[in-house]
C-alpha cells in the first residue's frame, strides 16, 4: 500500500540529572562537591532520502524517541549525552502540528538535516552550587524534560514533470524508456498504485525528474477509480505532461480521454490547470497510417494541437522530440 500521510510522536531525550558527590580520598577527610553534570538529552532530526517514496513506515513505528541523557557520576564525570535519533524521510516530506496543523517544515532536499525536536539539558552537578558559606551543596539540577509533540506527516513527491492520463494510457511504459524507474507495466487498468519517480539524464550533467503517478478516470475528482488524491503529487511540478493512448483499443478513445484528463486537473483546483502541458500521444506504432492521430490533432484547439508529440514507446519513435520539448519548456521561464 502507498502511504502518504503518517501521524508520528516525537519525543526528544529528557536531560540527566546532575549529581551529588563529595570528594572522599585518603588524608583528605572533607573534599568538596564533586558532582558531575547530567548528559544532554538527545534530540530527534529528520533527514531527506532520495530513495525513499512512502511513509509506510511510519505506520508501524509512529513513535521516534530519542534517547535519554544519562545522570552525572562522582569525580566530576559528566553523564553520557542521549543519543540523537535521526530518521530517514522522504524529499517532498511536509511535517505539521498534529494539532494546530501549523507547517513545520518541509523536507525538500536529500542530506538536509532538520532538527524536530530538541533534547532537554542535563542538569548540574553539585560542584556547581558551592559557595563560600555552603561549601557541601546537596542541591543538584534535575535534566530538563524533552519535548514531546505529535506531528502529521504528508508526503507530496517533488518532480520536474508530472505524467497524467488515464490508465492504460502507457504512462509507466514511457518512465521506463526514459528513465531507471522500473514500475510494474501491465495492460489492464490502475497497474501503477503508488506514484514513482524516474530521473531523465540530460547533456550537461542536468536532469529531469519525471513522476508517474496512478492513472485518473472520470469522475475521480469524486472519488471514482483511485480518486484524484495522487494529483496532489504533481502539484508541485512544473510542467505536466497528458500522456494519451491513440489506439484503436483506447477506452475511451483519444478525444475524450484528454477531455477528461482536462476536465479532473480543472477539478482538483489548485492552480493545477494552470501549469504548462504537453501532450504525449502514445502507442502510435498501433496506428501506422495515422488516421488516429490526424483525427485527434484536428479536434484540437490550435494552442493544443502545437503542444502534441506522438510517441511509441515501443519503438520508440518521438521520444528524443519530447524530451527535448519537455527540456525546453523546464528551461523556458
Ligand atoms: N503497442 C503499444 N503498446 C504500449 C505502448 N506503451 C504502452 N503500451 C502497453 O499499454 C499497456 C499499459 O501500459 P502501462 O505503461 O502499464 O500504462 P499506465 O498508463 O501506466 O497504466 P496505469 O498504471 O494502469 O495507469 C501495457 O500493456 C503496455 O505494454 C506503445 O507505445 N505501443
Ligand atoms: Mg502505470
């Protein structure tokens, strides 16, 4: 199962506290304090992963707790300090208050370090409380507490181009001739179930990040099919991409899938429609003659029917093309 959401509870380590001790050594009756400090309670971080695309583990571990400080010993040692507790989460990974879903932060790149949750400070010895008329402190600080919070987690992938279509259409097909992703291919409906991310190697050392994500069907915007959840994960992208099979076998044929595919973008809202788009119409090995694909490009407005790039990824025909449409559009603002 994708998961994108997860509720986890945060608890940094609790300070160790301070100890009481008076130097004891031979032909030294009275030694002073020699109490040592409480170590610092550890804290919880959160570090973005490259390789990682779900929150599914959090559903079996919501709880990341960091480890206590430990308390101060005689001879003036210091208790050991918590161990920080760093965990791995997806980029793209937002983390809010559970309660007053206040943004925390938002873990977008890989290697970035972001402190949740600090550790509470180990407390002081009692060497620390000598003073000219109280030479044998008993006092000590306790360790402060840890913080503890709940945090909802969501996850919205992070790509450069969103592949949106109707299932069938070929989406993961074109991810997997363009790219390293391997998702599963399959010719029936809602193969792909998670979204997945395929990084296009470009001249100059640059890329493009492609994210195929579960197929939409009319209707979705109300529930149907798997939903227009998934549209969430390319709202952060900067071009869309309709990949739409051209086929005879399309059901619905060609037309109407883009309507629809129009009609559920217009749907979700947010800004969504107004990304750039391109149109990759897919499988026209399957159309030799290209009647189809005449038809289709002639029941387009004029502003769409520039924006088409027919396609085969199993010959592979028109994909150098999209590319470097694909490029240049990223490239353009
Ligand atoms: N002939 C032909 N078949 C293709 C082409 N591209 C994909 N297919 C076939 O179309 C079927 C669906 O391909 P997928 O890549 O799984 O489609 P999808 O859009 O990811 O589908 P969902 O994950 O269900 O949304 C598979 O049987 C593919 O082999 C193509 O260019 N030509
Ligand atoms: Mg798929």
């Amino acid at each position: 199962m994708f998961v994108d959401t997860a509720t986890v509870f945060i608890i940094s380590g609790h300070g160790g506290r301070g100890c009481v001790s008076f130097r004891r050594e031979k032909y030294l009756p009275n030694g002073g304090p020699d109490g040592g400090d409480g170590g610092d309670g550890g804290s919880v971080f959160f570090i973005g992963e490259i390789n990682l695309n779900t929150l599914s583990r959090f559903r079996h571990t919501p709880k990341l707790v960091a480890q206590n400080g430990q308390p101060g010993g005689s001879n003036n040692c210091s208790g050991k300090k918590g161990k920080d507790l760093l965990v791995k989460v997806p980029c793209g990974t937002m983390v809010r208050n559970a309660e007053t879903e206040e943004l925390l932060c938002e873990i977008l790149e890989p290697g970035i370090k972001v402190m949740l949750a600090h550790g509470g400070k180990g407390g002081r010895g009692n060497q620390h409380f000598a003073t000219s008329v109280n030479q044998a402190p008993r006092h000590v600080e306790e360790g402060k507490p840890g913080v503890a919070c709940t945090a909802a987690l969501e996850l919205k992938v992070i790509a450069d181009v969103g592949l949106v279509g109707l299932p069938n259409a070929g989406k993961s097909s074109l991810i997997s001739v363009v790219s390293h992703a391997r998702p599963k291919i399959a010719g029936y409906p809602f193969t792909t179930l998670r979204p997945h991310l395929g990084v296009i190697e470009r001249p100059d050392y640059r890329s493009i990040v492609m994210a195929d994500i579960p197929g939409i069907i009319e209707g979705a915007a109300e529930g149907k099919g798997l939903g227009i959840q998934f549209l969430k994960h390319v709202e952060r992208t900067r071009v869309l991409l309709a990949v739409i099979d051209i086929s005879e076998f399309a059901d619905p044929p060609a037309d109407k899938a883009f309507k629809i595919v129009q009609q559920e973008i217009k749907k979700f809202g947010r800004s969504l429609s107004e990304k750039k788009m391109l149109i990759a119409v897919n499988k026209i090995d399957l159309d030799p003659e290209q009647t189809l694909l005449s038809r289709f490009i002639s029941r387009l407005s004029k502003e769409d029917a520039q924006r088409v790039y027919p396609i085969s990824t199993v010959t592979r025909k028109g994909l150098g093309a999209l590319i470097t449409a694909l490029d240049r559009a990223l490239t353009a603002d």
